[in-house]
C-alpha cells in the first residue's frame, strides 16, 4: 500500500532503484547518501559503523557507484605537500556540470556545497527528474590546516624560546619494551606512549609473578580477530586481557630438611656411626676412652 509522504522524504530516481548492473549494497548506500545533507561524511570508517556491512563489502559498494557515476573522487592540493580528497556524490549519473555551472566554494560551516550561478540564494532545491541534479561535496577526514594569521608589522619581534636540554633517556624497563615490541607481532596492536605507561603496571605483575617475556606476548597475542578486523582500542584489549588472565602467584616452596650426617667408622670397635667429625667415636668407645682417662689420671 502507497503512501504520500509531506515531509522527511528522498526522491531517488527508478535509473538507481532499478539499475541492472548495480549490487543490492551499491544501491542502499547510494540512497542513504542521497537522503544525507551536504557536508555529511561518508567515508569507509562511517558506512561500517552505520550499517552490518563489513568494511570489504562498503568499500566494493562504493567503488560500483564510483564506475556507475553517481561518486566522484578528487584529489585537492591543501597546500605545503598536504593533500584532500573531496567525494561528489550525483543524484544521477552523466547530472555533472560542465562550463555552465560555478566553481565549488567553501561555506562558513565549513561542509562543502555545490553553489549554481543562475539559482537565488533563498530558492529551495526541487528534486526534478528531468534536470540535472545538484551535486553534493562531501569531504573525506583529513584535516584542513587551519588559516594561519598575517603577522602584524608593529608588534615588536620576540627571541625565539630555548630548547630544553635534556639528559638521555634512561633504559627502558622490561614491560615497557614488551608492550612497545608488540607491534612488530602484529600491526594493529601499536600503542601510543600514553597507553605503554597505563599498561605496564600490569606487565610487570605478570613478570612478577614468575611469567617470562615471550609467555607474556604469546598470551597477549594469542587467538587474535581475524586479520581483516580492526581492533579499535588495542590499549583496551589488552588491559582486558591483562587483567582476566593473570596468573596465580606461584606457591612458597618449604624448607627442605637438613640432610643427616654422613656415615663414618668408629676407630675404636669399627662400628659405623653418624657424625661430621671424621675422628669421632661410638658412644661405647667414647666411654671406656673417658674411664681409662680418669684411671690414668688417679695413678699419676
């Protein structure tokens, strides 16, 4: 059953709906960037965090409506070797200007907008099937630098600061090395200097704790999302990790048992007899030894 929208409606043309040569997914993200305003942004990253679509399939989407004509691609010189890349997404292909219509110009907002030469500047924009449609520009994140200012004539030149010297570095503890070699077992867990700080308490519990260095990169690495996955917060991951896979502390061993004396011969009976003295006698011969001492000792 039709129904007559008024208001929050996109027109899209039956040339996109029903294009023959166009994906399902091609077709849904052409729509939902036609019903965008200007200026939206409509990257990769964005797409996949809007729909279910994973980020191979959006990218493939939108290189269908890039060889269709409906997205446009240029690359824009910022300036001092930096570079933009601006996207024009058209209502329908082959609407691109030509002599006739004027250059893009860059708002205030700072969204980049399609200005036409012959339309007011309070006219509203109808959506005609037969005319060529107004492209929008939307802008890819990349930063533009900032204006930088004019310096002013009269103000007095200031001595540039002094560098602060600085002593070298100290060596780095072990689990500060640990977590910044990560990196090199795969790329997408680099850390920034921050996230090394924060994380290395917890590396060094767990080399504390009787784990050595590889033990603790094979657990950290280990069972990884697949290759294609980005892991967004890689500092997160691994606290996580860090923390539910902690090992127990290893037991406190007991003190062994002094060993017994060795076993030697009594000189006097050859009995043998435990004792660290090399020359000690039984209990019997040190006996009879005491008594003829006392003997000898009366006569004398």
């Amino acid at each position: 059953m039709r129904h007559r929208h008024r208001d929050r409606f996109t027109v899209v043309g039956n040339h996109l709906a029903q294009h023959p040569d166009l994906s399902a997914a091609a077709v849904g993200l052409a729509v939902y960037i036609q019903s965008l305003p200007d200026g939206a942004d409509v990257t990769v990253k964005r797409l996949t965090l809007r729909f279910r679509e994973g980020e191979i399939t959006v990218r493939r989407a939108l290189n269908e409506l890039v060889a269709a004509g409906y997205l446009e691609r240029r690359r824009v010189s910022l300036g001092g070797g930096r570079f933009a890349t601006r996207v024009i997404a058209y209502d329908r292909p082959g609407g691109r200007g030509g002599g006739a219509a004027a250059p893009p110009k860059r708002p205030e907002s700072g969204a980049w907008a399609e200005v036409d030469a012959d339309a007011d500047a309070g006219a509203e924009r109808v959506a005609d099937a037969d005319a060529a449609p107004e492209p929008r520009y939307v802008p890819e994140p990349e930063d533009v630098p900032d204006a930088v200012p004019e310096p002013d004539a009269e103000a007095e030149p200031t001595a540039p600061p002094l560098l602060e010297v600085t002593s070298p570095a100290a060596p780095s503890p072990p689990a500060v090395d640990l977590l910044t070699r990560l990196r090199t077992v795969d790329a997408r867990l680099l850390l920034s200097w921050r996230d090394v700080q924060e994380l290395a308490p917890g590396v060094e519990k767990w080399l504390g704790r009787g784990v050595g260095d590889e033990q603790v990169v094979r657990t950290l690495t280990a069972a990884l999302p697949p290759g294609h996955v980005p892991i967004h917060h890689p500092a997160r991951f691994l606290a996580y990790r860090l923390d539910a896979m902690l090992p127990p502390p290893l037991p406190v061993a007991a003190p062994r048992p002094a060993a017994p004396p060795p076993l030697i011969t009594c000189d006097g009976c050859d009995r043998a007899i435990r004792s660290h003295d090399p020359d000690a006698l039984c209990a019997d011969c040190s006996r009879e030894r005491a008594g003829a001492t006392a003997v000898s000792v009366a006569v004398a």
